[in-house]
C-alpha cells in the first residue's frame, strides 16, 4: 500500500477493503498457529464458550 497512488479516495477504500479481507480472513499468521486471524478468534470463542459452560459459576459452602 505504501508504494501505491491513487488517483480517488474511493479507489484508495477500494483497495483497503480488499487488503484487509486478504489479511485478516484468507492469509494465514504463524502466530495464530497458520490460520487466519478471523477463523483463529472464532475458534478461542467457541473454546472461551465451552470451558465458561463447564466451569461452575457458584460455589456452595456447607
């Protein structure tokens, strides 16, 4: 992006746009252990879900 001129801001949005999808949802990170960033957060919600589901809220005390 940085070596790019754009002749209108919407080309320049345009562009971004595409960018931004390619990034976060098509191109895999080796940080996110080589998944996308979208599909990776997915994932740790569906986990943070299910261990919140199986972790006891209350605790009782006889």
């Amino acid at each position: 992006m940085n070596e790019q001129w754009f002749e209108a801001l919407q080309k320049a949005r345009s562009a971004i746009t595409l960018w931004r999808h390619d990034y976060n949802e098509v191109r895999p990170h080796s940080s996110c252990q080589h998944m996308p960033p979208a599909k990776f957060a997915e994932l740790h919600r569906q986990r943070a879900g299910d261990a919140a589901q199986t972790i006891p809220t209350t605790t009782e005390i006889n």
